[in-house]
C-alpha cells in the first residue's frame, strides 16, 4: 500500500455545501496533505458508462436507419424497403413527449398518436430522480458524440477551454429559458387542442419532417451545425452545459434525487483530482455533497479518485457509516437497464408503444412532408 506523510488535518478546508462555482484551484491539483489510504478493488465505471454509451448510439443508429428506409418506402414506393416504422425514432420528439405526457395526465388515456416519445420521456425523468442526469452521460447520443468531440479537442488542442463565470453562468440559464418556453406553450395548450395537433398530417409526420431537415440540411442550418461542433471540441459539453433543454429538464428532475456524488472528509486527501476531472466543471473536492442539477452522474471524479472510501455515489447517510448507502456502478447500469427496458417492455406489452395511424395516411403525407403546414398557421 503507497502512503503520504499525514501532515495536517482538514481544519481550515473550505466545504460548502451547494454552490456549484468552478473553483480557481480547479486545474491546479493541490498538495496531498493527508495518509493516503489508496482504494482497495479497481473502478470499472468507465468501461460501464462507455458500454451503455455505445450500446445506446449503436441502438439509435439503427433506429434511424429502419427509419430512413421506412420513408424512402412511402416517398418511392419501393417494396423491398422496410415497411414497420420504428417508434423507438419518437425519442427524438421531445415536445410531442412532453405534449403526449400532459395529455394523458389531464385525460387518463394513453394517446394513440407517437406514444412512444411520451414514455421514453417519462423513461429519461426517471432515470434522472433515480439516478441524477443519468441519461446525458450514459444514454444519449449526443451527450456521447459532444463527449467525443471534447476528448478530440483535448488531444489537439492539449486541453478544454472555459468560459469566464460571468458568461458561463448566464449561458448555462439559457437552456431553462429554452425548458420554461417549451413547458409555457405545452401547459397553455389544452388536451384537446394536444390531441387536434397530433392528429393534424404536420403532428403525425413531426419525425419525417426532423429526418428531412438533417437530410436536406440547410446553409444557415449547416453553418449553425458547424459552429456548435466547433465549440464543442473547445468547451466540455458546450451543447448539453449551455443550450439543450432536454438537459435541462433532467437536471431539474435529478435535483429530487436521493443519490448524489459525496465526499467523506476523513478519508479525502485533497487531492483535487475529482474536480479536475469532472466534465460538469464541479468543484466536487470542495464539496460534501453535490447536489448540483449539472451533475450527470457520470462517475468520472469517482472513478480518478485514489483513496479509498473518499468518494461514491450514494444513498442519503444516517449515520456516520462512510459506506453507508454507497451505490457500486453496476447497479446504477442495472438500474438503467430495468427502469428502460421496464418501461419499454410494459408499453409494447400493453399495445401502447405504436401509433394508430394507418398506412394509407401516411402514403399521402410522407411523400409530401415539406409542403405540410404547422395547423396553427
Ligand atoms: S464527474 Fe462527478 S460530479 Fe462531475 S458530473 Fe460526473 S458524477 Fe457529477
Ligand atoms: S475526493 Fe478523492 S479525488 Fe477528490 S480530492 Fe478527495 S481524494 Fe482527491
């Protein structure tokens, strides 16, 4: 076991509770001023996160592909390309998720049009109250493409950038101005006019219409994409920190959760590793408990950690147990597999999972998605 001379106590530390400000001493790990009691059994969170990550892309991929082929039947009639359409695409309609759930709390029917993205929404909330915001580091594929974008920017550049605190902070709001929008118009539209919008060709084709603006991408649009590719190979999560509101949902729900990163005193050297670490930008070495609605739950300050027994994730502790309530990685990656597949399973058990929308429907509109209005125009 390697030891560090033990050379003064925590007094003096600063330890807040909740503030999530990045602090000056972040890039700079700071002496080790404590026995370093290194931890016992190796961190396999990584390769956990990482198999999900691929796993989920690998899924989406595939998804989209039986989507794509599904259009191309209606718009070229072509036989032997796939006729069942994939509902999982629904994920990607957040607002129809977001639409769909205030729907069937107000009326108590599932409905009928893209169900799919209600119940992968309800999925992704409550993956976060259980298990912080989970689905940004574990499940989606834009948190792991803006995470891959970000380690090829530290290869090339040889580091991340951040923004100064009075940008950061201002911009990281933007995306629950973004959240406060879409749930104002949602909570303004009665279920009626939710169901007479779902049912209009543009709510039934809303997936195809998403398909065809990547596929048709435009220069404006092209441009817009370049630039946050760009600030995502600079800025760690630059599309997640700053703009996605999805995120910012999650984050939210993650606030009510019970698990949360926590720091024993006794057992931390000090080494600040964590916080150098954290993509969230935490400064998990100063805190106790995290608690911040920017914590994905990502486990990479644990999984740096070197002493033992200084940092999990873990239950609220009642007593001054250091382990008490400690979440190992691999029932966080059961827990998201069972509440997914869980609910998945339930809603495609149920009937609930496709929508009730005919064939013949959408022979005439597919075709014809761009020339299709928005009703409320
Ligand atoms: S590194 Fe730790 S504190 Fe930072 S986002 Fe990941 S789990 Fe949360
Ligand atoms: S929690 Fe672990 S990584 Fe963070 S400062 Fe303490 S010993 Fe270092």
């Amino acid at each position: 076991m390697a030891t560090l001379p033990q050379v003064e106590s925590s007094a003096g530390r600063v330890s807040r509770e909740t503030s999530d400000t990045p602090p000056a001493a972040n890039s700079a790990p700071k002496t080790p001023r404590k026995k370093l009691v290194r931890r016992v059994n190796a961190d396999h969170s990584q390769q956990l996160r990482r198999g999900f990550q691929t796993a989920f892309l690998l899924l989406n991929l595939w998804v989209g592909a039986k989507f794509y082929l599904w259009v191309r039947y209606f718009e070229s009639g072509t036989a032997s390309l796939g006729r069942a359409r994939p509902a999982g695409v629904e994920g990607w309609l957040p607002i129809a998720g977001l639409m769909n759930t205030k729907y069937w709390f107000t009326t108590g029917h599932v409905p009928v049009i893209h169900p799919a993205a209600m119940f992968l929404l309800i999925t992704f909330v409550a993956i976060a109250f259980l298990f912080r915001k989970a689905f940004c580091s574990w499940l989606c594929p834009v948190g792991t493409v803006s995470e891959y974008l970000w380690r090829a920017g530290r290869q090339i550049f040889r580091r991340n950038f951040h923004l100064p605190r009075w940008t950061d902070i201002p911009l990281r709001g933007l995306k629950y101005l973004l959240l406060a929008f879409f749930v104002w118009a949602v909570a303004n539209m009665p279920a009626e006019a939710i169901d007479q919008f779902m049912r209009s060709p543009y709510g039934l084709i809303a997936d195809v219409r998403m398909l065809n603006f990547f596929r048709y991408l435009g220069e404006t649009a092209a441009i817009v994409l370049g630039i946050l590719v760009i600030a995502s190979l600079l800025i760690q999560n630059f599309w997640c920190r700053y703009l996605c509101a999805y995120g910012a949902l999650l984050g939210l729900a993650s606030l009510l959760s019970p698990l949360r990163i926590r720091r024993t005193e006794s057992t931390c050297i000090d080494c600040a590793k964590c916080a150098k670490a954290c993509p969230s930008n935490l400064p998990v070495d100063r805190l106790i408990t995290i608690k911040s609605a920017e914590c994905t739950g990502c486990l990479e300050c644990v999984a740096v950690c070197p002493a033992e027994r200084a940092l999990d994730i873990s239950l609220p502790q009642w007593t001054k147990a250091p382990h008490e309530g400690r979440m190992p990685p691999w029932a966080i990656a059961i827990g998201i597999a069972l509440l997914f597949f869980g609910i998945v399973g339930y809603a495609k058990t149920a009937g609930h999972w496709n929508g009730e929308v005919p064939n013949l429907i959408y022979q005439q509109i597919v075709p014809h998605a761009d020339e299709v209005g928005h009703p409320a125009e």
